[in-house]
C-alpha cells in the first residue's frame, strides 16, 4: 500500500517536472520570436531609411547646362526661369544673339548663388517699401491738399513711377532663384 502510494507522488512529481520543462521551453521560444520580430522590425525600418535617402537624392534636380558664375559647362542646378530671365532671352532672340544655353548653377558656386539671390531679394525688399512708403505720403499729402482729380492722379502716376524706377533700381542686384528640388 505504502509503495504504491510514494509511486504515485512520485509519478505526479515526474509529470509536474515536464510541464515546468515545457512551459519553460515555450517561454524560450516566445522570447526568440520575440527578439526575431524586433530584428525584423529594424530591418525593415533600414530598409524604410535607405529607400528615403535615394528618394530624397532623386529629388535634387540636375541638369546639363553652363554655370552662370564661372560659365563652365557641367551639371549643376538649374536656375528658375523668371520674368527677368525670359525677358534677357526674348531681347537676345530678338537680336539673334541667343545660344540657347541651359543656365545652371555649377555644386561649386552653389552657395555663393544662394547669397546672391538672398541679397537680390533683400534690396527689392528694401527698394519697394522705400517706394511704396514715399508713393503713399505723395498721395496722402495729394489727397489733404484737396486738390482736384487731375492732381490727385497725377501724384499717384509719380508715386507709381517712383515705385517703378526703385524697383528697376534693385534689379541691379538681379540673381535668379536656383531650382534645387523637383516640384
Ligand atoms: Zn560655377
């Protein structure tokens, strides 16, 4: 009787044994998916970078053309077509002097190009509000005198005028924008 019973206890201390085996086995094995699927994750997420990265370089814009600060024919960044530079073409196409030249800004000049802009875009900025300050004081002081209308308009033509003049004043500071993305 007693035998049996120590067999017993002993039989269920086996199987207790197994299932602590077992469940730590599977715990193992959870713990490995687990560190696969964080791996998996990583790998997809440098994938996900390196895809961003070509994306990014296949959106700055190159072209061939001839560098507008040191005239070297390369590839470089275009340069933005503007009202300036389409009026410049139209006059040279006009007087057959046009060669047809791609404009661009060379990797070397970039910066430099950048600056030039910059400081174009500041002396409009500068230009046409000292204009526009002065147009409005010629019209205001046009409007208090209380003149007619033909004076009236004829200060506002000379505010406009003035406005004009200053602006063409800045253009001799004129640098085209630099395209360096793809829209
Ligand atoms: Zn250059």
């Amino acid at each position: 009787m007693k035998k049996k019973v120590k067999m017993k206890k002993a039989k269920t201390k086996k199987v207790k044994m197994k299932t602590k085996t077992e469940e730590k086995r599977k715990k193992r094995e959870k713990r490995e998916v687990k560190v696969k699927e964080v791996e998996v994750k990583e790998e997809v997420k440098e994938a996900e970078e390196i895809k961003k990265e070509e994306k990014e370089k296949e959106e700055i814009k190159k072209e061939k053309g001839t560098c507008l600060i040191c005239q070297k024919e390369t590839v470089g960044s275009p340069v933005k077509e503007d009202f300036v530079i389409r009026g410049i073409r139209k006059i040279k196409t006009s007087l057959k002097i046009a060669r047809g030249t791609n404009l661009i800004i060379c990797d070397e000049h970039l910066e430099e190009a950048r600056k030039k802009r910059e400081r174009f875009e500041k002396s409009l900025l500068t230009y046409g509000g000292i204009g526009a300050v002065i147009g409005i004081i010629l019209v205001i002081a046009g409007l208090l005198g209380g003149r007619d209308l033909i004076s009236i308009l004829s200060s506002m033509l000379i505010a406009i005028l003035l406005i004009v003049v200053l602006v063409i004043f800045s253009l001799a500071y004129y640098f085209p924008a630099v395209e360096e993305r793809k829209k």
